[in-house]
C-alpha cells in the first residue's frame, strides 16, 4: 500500500509517487493507493490493476481527527492483508507509526523535503525522529540528506538513496541550430522558487544577450510580484509569463537552456525533466538536489542564492552556443538513469533484497 495526502493533486510527490506505483503494478505485485482524504479522482494515470482508496472524503484538519485517522489506516491495513505500507511524506508518520503498531508489514518513510528544512512545522522534525527509530526503512532522495538523516536522527531504520524517476522518457531533441533563444524554467510561483532572484539575474543578463527570452511557465499566488517586479527592472519585454500549461513539453522542446533558482529543494524534478530534452541548465547550488543530478551533464552551478553568480553562469551558455551539443549528449545520457524502469531497479534491490524479511514477491500486495 502506498499512503499520501491526496491523490487528487498535481504536486511532483503525487506525480512521483503515482509513477512507483504503476512500475510496482506492471512487475505483478497488487497495489493500492491510499489518500488521506479525497483520491477518488486521481489526478494522473493510474495503473488498471491499481486500486484506490480514501480515509476522508473532504479535506479536514487532520491533527484534530488524528484518532479516526489511525482508526481508519489500521482497519485498511487489516482488510487489505498488507505486506509492506510506503508512506509518501514524513509528517504521514506520526500517524501510520501507531496504525501499524504490532502489526505484520514493512513500514517505508518515503522522504521528499530537505532535512534540514522542516516547512515551518516543527511535527515534522518529531515526525522524523519518530520514522528513523519505529518505520523499517527511510528513502531519501539524495545521497546528501541519506547523511542528514545518518547524522541527525537516532534509531533501527535503515536509510537508502534512492532518487525520483523522470516523468518523461529520454526525448529525441531538436538540433542545437532549430533552438529558440529561450532561457526556460518551471514551477508554481511561490518565494522558494526564487524567481524573484532570477529576474533580477536576468536584468544582468539582459543587456548582453538580445534577442534573448526569460519563459517562466507556471502560476501561483506571487504572480503579480513578480510581473510587477519585471516592470521595475525594465525587463518587462524579455520576460513571459505563460501561466500553468499540461503541455510543458512543448517549452522543454524548444527551449535553448534551462534555470533553476529555487531557495531549496528536495528534489528538482525540473532538473531531470530538463535533462530528458537535453538542455544546458544552469542552477543555484541550493543544499540538496542540484549538484547530483547535474553532475557529469556540463550543467553549470551558481553560489546558492547568489544573483551576480546565476547572471554569468547564464550569460556563458549564451556566449558559447558551440558547448551547447555536447552539454546536450552529456544531458539526455544523465537522463537515461532517472528512467522509472531504472528507479524501480533501486526500490527491488535496495527495498527488497536487502531489507528482509520481505522478498521481491511480497513488496507490496
């Protein structure tokens, strides 16, 4: 069983989380997918064989219904004879820790934040504390926060990397001459995205690179921020705001480079999805994520937070357009180990075959 807020949603870890589950489906095993309220109408494709189910209906402050909750997660547990529950988000622990008590399953906290990053609430932190001594195992995305976790917990689990799977297959891109000039990023408009930094960036880059466009695809609560910060900079006209599309593969086709300025990550999936269409990108060095999935593509790393930096790091690519084609080779080859059919090779292995005593016919059923 796998267990997350809802199901419902459009977010990278119901993305992710969705696609683990289909290859677990397509191997044999019986799966289902469980919301913590709503999932009745999940948002991305789900395998024919998965089955769904709901806790709560409508969304809830779930703190106040903490008991019904674990009420609820144990009888299905029970019903459905489960042999191993992975649960989509550490904070879910505070809750399937004691629904799975004494119970006979493989309890699995699946990681997606920073470590060091506890989203403004401090349950998290306890949720945390609770998963390393009493879950079975902890996924972390990255070989970094698998050491904030070694380093800054206490307890049995045994931590494995293991990192996202990319939601697009390894593409066949355009040639580097058919490129637009379009510097490209992706994600919903909130402050850890940092777009704020990078229109500043691009108010360095802008001057020297005409003919150029900044292509900022996604919505959220800072547009008008931002819109109005790109007027203040008066980049207004080398910037586009496209708002939220289904089709952002259009954008990572003809799109020339990619940027990422996020404050923090988990895990960017942007990065992988970027390095599926082969594009140069260039990124913050942030705490997690950047570093291990751009390293051998040629990607180019900016001090974290650091706009002067992120400015000519963007401006090299630009300038060098003849680096371009190997950047891309070195990209669509990274590419190919973010596949879900590799991924899925790490969960068996690491997940199956080392945390016994489930094997790889009992993973999940």
């Amino acid at each position: 069983m796998i267990l997350g807020g809802n199901f419902d949603l459009s977010g990278g870890t119901e993305r992710v989380a969705t696609i683990i589950a289909n290859e677990l489906a397509e191997a044999g095993h019986e799966v289902v997918v469980a919301s913590v309220y709503g999932g009745e109408k999940p948002f991305f494709s789900l395998h024919q064989r998965i089955e769904t189910k709901s806790l709560f209906r409508q969304v809830g402050r779930t703190l106040f219904r903490a008991p019904l909750l674990i009420y609820r997660l144990r009888k299905l547990l029970k019903a459905e004879q489960a042999d191993a529950l992975i649960v989509v988000e550490s904070m879910l622990a505070l809750f399937t820790i004691p629904a799975t008590a004494g119970l006979d399953l493989k309890h699995i906290c699946w990681e997606h934040f920073n470590f060091n990053n506890d989203l403004g609430r401090k349950g998290r932190r306890i949720a945390r504390q609770l998963a390393a001594k009493y879950c079975d195992v902890i996924v972390t995305l990255t070989e970094k926060d698998k050491q904030y976790w070694k380093n800054g917990t206490t307890g049995s689990a045994r931590i494995v990397s293991i990192p996202n799977p990319s939601p697009f297959p390894v593409q066949d891109v355009l040639p580097v001459s058919d490129k637009e000039k379009i510097v490209l990023t992706v994600g919903r408009l909130v402050p850890i995205k940092g777009y704020d930094l990078l229109l500043s960036a691009w108010a360095l880059v802008a001057p020297d690179a005409p003919g150029w466009k900044l292509r900022i695809v996604g919505d959220g609560p800072e547009m008008q921020r931002l819109c109005a910060q790109a007027r203040e900079l008066g980049v207004e006209q080398s910037v586009e705001f496209t708002g939220a599309t289904r089709n952002v593969e259009e954008h990572y086709r003809n799109a020339a480079l990619f940027c990422m300025s996020s404050r923090f990550e988990g895990f960017p999936m942007v990065l992988l999805e970027a390095l599926s269409f082969g594009l140069p990108v260039v990124s913050f060095d942030c705490e997690t994520g950047p570093s291990e999935v751009l390293e051998g593509t040629g990607g180019r790393l900016a001090a974290a937070l650091d706009v002067e930096d992120l400015a000519e790091n963007l401006l090299h690519f630009i300038r060098t357009p003849g680096e371009w084609g190997e950047v891309q080779a070195l990209s669509l080859q990274k590419a190919g180990g973010y596949q879900p059919e590799v991924v899925m090779e790490r969960w068996q292995s690491e997940l199956v075959d080392m945390a016994k005593p489930v094997n790889a016919s009992e993973l999940v059923e």
